[in-house]
C-alpha cells in the first residue's frame, strides 16, 4: 500500500527489493538548464516520499494520484520526468512501459528509490510557481491550433496574414522577458542527439549554488527550433515546397511530398535514409541538393531541419518515382472524362506534362489502376454488394432485391441478382398496360454476364423499366428465375390479359408459355424477319410480309397471304408454318390496348445502359439505377408541358389519321354510329359509343383510326376525348408519381454481418468471341467507297467457265481458258511465239516447243 512519508521519517529497509520501491517526487520547482556545464537542474520547489510503493501494481494512473495527493488536483496539468541511471539523462513518463522501464534502470537493494520531477501547469493561471511570464505554458507548437488535425482549410490564413503573425511574434519576444524552461527537455535531447552532441544531463540543487545565481545564467538566448508551418496535402501536395521548420504529420506524406517535388523539377532523387523518425534525401553525386527530416519530441510528426534547394545538374528524361501508382492518381480525372484515351494520347500527354515518356507497360498499368480508382476493383465490388442491397432496401421501402449464391468452401460465391425498385412496381401496376417486354444485352469485362431486362409501355408509348437482372448467362434457367420473381413482384395469379413482347429466342418462348399460358405471347417481326431474310430475300418480300403482319383484320390478312403465293410460294408456305397469333394484328387480342409488332422498347434501354455494360458490377448497378432514377425525374417534368389531354406520340398518331380521314365521307346513322366511305370503295361500321370500327384498328390499340376521326369530325369533335383512358394525363402521372429515393455514397453505408461475396466464376458465352457488334439483317454498313453505290445481290460470276458462285482464279475447268491464241515466253535466249494448247497439252514440263518464227 503506497504511504506519503511525514516530514523528518527515515527511509525503509525492504526485504525484497524486487516488489516495492520508494518514489522520490521534485515538485513545485523550475527545471533549469546551465549553458555552461549543459547541465540540467531542479531549482526550488520541495521534495516528497512515497514508500511501499508496489512494482507490479504501478502505472501511470498511480503516479497521477500520487501527484493529487501532494496537491495538484484536476485543476494541474501534470507531467513526470524520470532520471536514467548513470548517465542523469531525463525521461519523460508517457506510459506504463515508459515508468516500468525507468524504475528498471534503478540498481535493486534493500533501499530501492526511484526518483521522478513534477512539471506542473495551472489550468487556472499562468503555473504554479512560477511567474505569469514564462512562456513555457504559452501558446507553443503543442497548441492546437497548429495541430493539423485540427486545421479547417475553409479559415485557413492568408500568407500575408501569417507573415504578419510571424513579426507579432518577433516583437513579443523582443519585449516580454523569457521563461527560465522554454522548451519540453526531452524535446531538447532529441534535437541536439541528431546533430551528434551529448544529451544533457541533470544536477540536483545543492546549497552551494544560489537559485538567483541559476536563474541569471540560464536567462541567456537559448537556440530553439525556429516555429514551423505544416504541410497542409490538400493544398500543397500537388506543388509541394519546402523549407526549413516545415512539419509533416506523417513519414508517409512527407515521402509522398519529396517524391512529387522530384518529379516536378526533373531530378531523380535518392532516399539515403529512409525510415520511420529520420529521412534524408539526396541528388545525384556532386549536386549539392539535400533535405533532412526527424521527428521531434518523439512524436509522429517530422520537421524539416536541413534543406539545401540548390541544384548544378541537368533535369533527366527518366525518374524512378513516375510509377504507374502516380500516373493513375495523377491522371485519374481525365481518364474519367475520356475512358477511351489512347496509350499514345498518354504517354504524349505526360511527355508534355513532364517531359518523360513513360513506357507502353507502364500506361497500360497506369490505366488499369486509374479505372480501379474512378469505377472501383471489378473484385472488391463483389464484397459490398451485401451493404448496396441493404442501402438500396432501406431507402426504396418495398424494393425487390434477390442475390442468388453458391457456396465455395466457407464463402458464398455470387450467381446472379435481381432488382425490382418499389417505385417502377407500383408505377407499372397503377398507369401502365399490361405490356412486358423482355430481353437480354452482353456484359463485357472480366466476368461477363447478360443484363436481363423487363420493360413496360407508358401513357405516351414510351419505354418504362419496370425490372432488370444481372445473370452469369441467358439461358432457360435464369430466364425462369427471373420471371418466376417478376411474377411474384407484380402478383399475376392469372396471366389472362398480359401480353409478353419477345425475341425469336427458344429458351425465353418456353419459359413464358409455361409460366403465363393465359397471357398473350408475341414475336418481335424484326427477329422474325431475320430468320426469314435467311431463305427468302428480296425487297417486295420484305414489304409483303410486314403487310401481312400490319393487317388487322382476318380477311385481310388472308388477302395479304394469297399476294405473298404469287410473289414466292416457299416464302408462303414459310409463314403458313408460324402460328399467326405471335406476329400478326389479325389475331391480336384488344384488352391490352397496344398493336405493337417490335420489341423496340427493351432495345432503346439497352441502348441507354451501353456504357455501363462493361463497368464493375456495382458501378453497373448504381449506373443504371441512377439512369432509371432521372428517367423518372425527367418524364414527370415533361408532364408538366403537355398540351391536351394526351401525350405528343398519342397526338402525332391522331394527326396522321386526320389528315388520312379527308378521304372518308362519313354518314351518320344515329345514336353516335356512322358508315364511312373511303375513297377506295371500301365502307366501314364505326361505334363511337363503343369506341370501335370494323376496321379492327380502334379495337387494337385505344387510339381512334381514320375511319373513325372522319365520324368525329362530322360534329366537329375533339379525337382526344375518344381515345382510351390508358394515354391520358392521368395514368401517365400515376405511373411516374412514385419516386426512386436517392442513394448516399458508400462510406455510409451500414455494415451487415454477412460473409463478403466472392466474383462468379468464369462462364464461357454461347458463340465465337466477337470483337465487333454484330449488325442486324439488312442494317446498312459503311462502304469503303462513299461516292460509290456498293454492289448489292450481284452473285458471283466465273469469266471461264461461266459458272456462278466462283471466280477465274479458283475456276477448275482447264480447258476452256480465254487467253490469246499467242502468248509470248521469254526463255531467256532467242524469244518464240507458241500456241498455248501445246504448253496445255504437255505435262511434267516434258515440252517439245514447235518454233513459228525465231527472232534474234
């Protein structure tokens, strides 16, 4: 139990020296120092002791109520300094290895004292003893506001301001008397230690030396470390510059700082120490350029204390600390402006920058780096898709988020991931028809995969996300996975009345009729027409067949087929073997409202989502959340400008059917129906109380038909008010009305007590590697002539044999070559003519060449 020893007690005989010892405590003193000797002392104060004070149970928090027993409560700032045996060297006590390692340097006997200084600060006054001047507790370099960490760059002073500072300061210390301890003592040591002069040491008062004597001596100029300014790195890293006192928070930012310096004025320099505490760096051999820095008072920041600016070499072309690290931090900006910046463009630019040329490699290396740091690591996103989801949920309530793993020995391994936001879901079900349109896009990059899409038709015929995947392939598996959650998502129980809008794809047409077979399924006529373009080409057929697919009535399309026989009974009997109800307006069913043949709607968004297809997967993601988010945005603003009561499409349309109606004379037979005429001498039935024509059109798609905008005009209506409730403004703001809720960035995201996910194994794609898109049937590609007309179905034709399908050169009928009756050979003496049927005729080369005429 520690004891303070009364005034006159006598010192303690331990038995074992190894577990207690006593504590002698200066306290309420100076700690002064002797320019003469380079000595330090203790002067006035007074001196207590603590016996019994046991080893093993001693820290720091025992010394400070040692300190509050002699006094000095929570009102002092309280430090202790140690002396090193033998050598009087002062160690300042910071924590419990520091005090354990002190009190092991004392030698163990039966009298074992350890003795400790109190340096004392009043939080109240100036300090306790000492007088009001002493800058010693003045604003030092241990005051927070030259604490970088503290630093707020928005109020940062201006050099003026500082200069001015600087001078203040010069005056007080030209005017104010100075403290008797200036510096912190072990501050002193440190310094003085790496100019390779002994450390001080520490004298005990005596009575032969007078404290007045002590305090004149020591009043003397004492040389300190000049007051530094610190680095600040968001302001001075990109043109970093130095001078003498300059501190730097860590050995890292100073490293970082020299490197740029260097590479900024074109020398290449060396680190000849390079550690923690100290680090020198140096020109090449003869140039006088040098700059030194330590840490100071053994904390973690350095200062700088040499520094020689001058250089007498010449800059270089190569610099060691251009790497690949810094080029990609450095250029990382305009790499994310120009993704598709050349490497030449690169090393150009750094050239010019510069003035070197980094290597091919180099930029390679840099600009994969560069990617990392705008887009992120296409692995490392992996492991934070738990915490994306989680964000995403928590700010879209009621969102659909699905990731499908598997697991690879104690860590799941991503599969695939569904999104459905809450706002597209209910955007859909509340103002959109029930259209879905469905397709598939490539991912590109080192784990390539397809982005599934699901898409829905607004108000104005537009596209409306409605969902979207991110699968390893497109296949019958992954296809069914998704519509079986999209199906979920949306509640259809019973698909009657949906219409899903497809490509001509095998997997994707089974999925749907087994999981929908009440439901609509129709073909895109585009895709369906490039599997017929394959056996059957030609321009009339084209336009036939769309006739054929446009026709909305049953007898027309019979019409349209029996022209499609006269043109090409195989292309005929080809059509005949497709089921009608998947690509044609005849067989159409009316409930949804839309006619519409082509599944351009899921082209467009994959057109939109094109630069973010070979992104990183979170970048992907956030891209096209992002993209769907201003979609939204942007559309309810639109809505705003709309003048009517339907969409500009919708308006358009009826435009083009009323400007087709001045061909139809209408006649009214009561009770709002009509019989129009058309100027072919077609008649047709028009109800303007059941919104339909015989024409089938006004049935198909809501939007009244020429027929019927010829009736309406006979009582000078407005074609708006007849077109179906599904385009007016209404349910276009009901399908934009709900918002996406915007995202935060990631480093607020909140962590989930997940296992991070790993990438997807590497799955190959179905076909040959393309490395160029591949181009539609009959999609027009660029000539190589463009003032030429290019040769379009012109086959081949051999000019030997007559043949089609190969050329002269390849033609193997031998016999029948068009060449001159006479040809001349040259055989290198006197030159003859020959007939060529008897070069023909003669094999092995064996020829007996008859001679016509002979010339010299």
């Amino acid at each position: 139990m520690v004891v303070l020893r009364e005034s006159g007690g006598c010192q303690p005989i331990y038995k074992d020296a190894d577990e207690v010892v006593t504590f002698k405590f200066f306290h309420g003193g100076k700690l002064v120092k002797n320019r003469k000797d380079n000595q330090w002392s203790y002067l006035g104060g007074e001196v207590n002791w603590f016996d019994y004070c046991e080893v093993d149970y001693m820290s720091m928090l025992e010394l400070f109520g040692m300190a509050k027993d002699l006094g000095y409560d929570d009102g002092y700032d309280v430090s202790f300094y140690g002396e090193e045996f033998g050598t009087s060297r002062l160690i300042q006590i910071i924590s419990d290895s520091t005090l354990l390692a002190c009190m092991s340097m004392v030698p163990k006997s039966n009298s074992r004292v350890v003795v400790l200084y109190l340096k004392v600060v009043s939080l109240t006054s100036s300090q306790v003893g000492n007088d009001s001047s002493d800058k010693e507790y003045s604003c030092s370099e241990n005051d927070d506001s030259s604490d970088p960490d503290f630093e707020d760059s928005d109020y940062a002073q201006s050099d003026e301001e500082i200069e001015l500072l600087k001078n203040d300061d010069k005056w007080f210390e030209g005017y104010v008397d100075h403290s008797i301890f200036d510096n912190d003592p072990n501050a002193e040591q440190n310094d003085e230690s790496d100019n390779g002069e002994e450390s001080p040491t520490l004298i005990c008062p005596n009575s032969s030396q007078s404290e007045d004597d002590a305090v004149g001596e020591v009043r003397r100029k004492k040389n300190r470390m000049p007051k530094g300014e610190d680095f600040r790195p968001e302001i001075d890293m990109g043109s970093p510059s130095f001078k003498i006192g300059l501190r730097f928070a860590t050995a890292e930012l100073f490293r970082k700082a020299v490197r740029i310096y260097s590479i900024n004025c074109g020398r290449e320099l060396i680190f000849m120490n390079n550690d923690r505490n100290k680090i020198r760096a140096v020109c090449e051999e003869g140039c006088p350029f040098v700059i030194h820095a330590s840490s100071v008072s053994g904390s973690t920041y350095l200062q700088v204390k040499t520094f020689n600016p001058t250089h007498v070499c010449s800059k270089g072309t190569k610099n060691i600390h251009a790497t690949a690290g810094w080029l990609a931090e450095r250029y990382s900006g305009q790499l994310r402006l120009n993704p598709n910046w050349t490497a030449s463009s690169f090393v150009e630019q750094v050239h010019q920058d510069y003035g070197y040329r980094p290597s091919r490699a180099t930029v390679y290396r840099a600009r994969a780096m560069a990617v990392d740091i705008v887009e992120g690591s296409y692995s490392k996103q992996y492991e934070v898709l738990w915490e994306y989801c989680h964000e995403l949920r928590t700010r879209n309530v009621g969102s659909t988020f699905i990731i499908k793993s598997e697991m690879e020995g104690d860590k799941p391994q991503f599969q695939r991931i569904c999104i459905c936001l809450a706002a597209c879901k209910k955007g859909f079900l509340d103002g959109c028809r029930p259209v879905v349109c469905l397709d598939g896009c490539h991912v590109k990059g080192p784990h390539p995969g397809q982005v599934l899409s699901a898409m829905g038709v607004d108000a104005n015929n537009g596209m409306f996300p409605l969902a979207y995947a991110y699968v390893e392939i497109e296949s019958n598996s992954t296809w069914l996975w998704f519509l079986e959650l999209l199906s979920g998502d949306l509640n259809i129980t019973n698909s009657h009345g949906y219409v899903f809008m497809t490509d001509k794809q095998k997997g994707l047409i089974d999925v749907v009729d087994a999981l929908f077979p009440q439901a609509e399924h129709r073909h895109c006529l585009k895709h369906l027409y490039g599997n017929f373009y394959l056996e059957h080409r030609g321009l009339a057929l084209k336009h036939q067949m769309e006739a054929i697919a446009r026709a909305t009535t049953v007898p027309w399309f019979h019409a349209e087929m029996t022209k499609m026989s006269q043109l090409s009974k195989p292309a005929h009997d080809w059509l005949m073997e497709k089921d009608p109800r998947h690509w044609s307006r005849a067989y159409f069913k009316s409930d949804s409202k839309c006619d519409m043949l082509m599944n351009n709607l899921c082209e467009a968004f994959n057109r939109s989502i094109m630069d973010a297809r070979d992104k990183p997967i979170l970048t992907m993601l956030e891209r096209i959340r992002l993209y769907i988010m201003l979609l939204m945005a942007g559309r309810r603003v639109l809505y705003e400008k709309w003048h009517g009561q339907v969409g500009p499409r919708i308006r358009k349309i009826l435009e083009k059917n009323k400007a087709k109606a001045q061909w139809c004379i209408p006649k009214a037979t009561g009770q709002n129906q009509f019989e129009v005429m058309h100027h072919s001498g077609r008649t047709f039935a028009v109800d303007l109380n059941a919104h339909s024509c015989s024409c089938h059109a006004w049935d198909l798609n809501g939007i009244p038909c020429l027929h019927a905008c010829a009736a309406i005009s006979w009582f000078h209506g407005n074609p708006e008010d007849f077109c179906d409730a599904v385009y007016k403004k209404e349910a276009y703001l009901r399908a934009y009305a709900p918002m996406i809720m915007p995202m935060t960035s990631q480093d607020q995201w909140m962590k989930v007590n997940l296992p991070p996910l790993l990438p997807p194994k590497y799955h190959k794609q179905p076909g040959r590697p393309k490395k160029t898109r591949k181009q539609a049937v009959e999609e027009p590609k660029l000539p190589s002539n463009p003032y030429k007309l290019p040769r379009y179905d012109i086959p081949l034709k051999c000019g030997n044999c007559g043949g089609e399908g190969h050329n002269r050169s390849s033609c193997k009928v031998r016999g029948k070559q068009n060449f001159e009756p006479w040809s001349y050979v040259p055989l290198g003496g006197p030159c003859i003519f020959i007939t060529i049927e008897e070069v023909l005729t003669n094999a092995n080369n064996h020829v007996q060449y008859s001679t016509i005429e002979e010339t010299t």
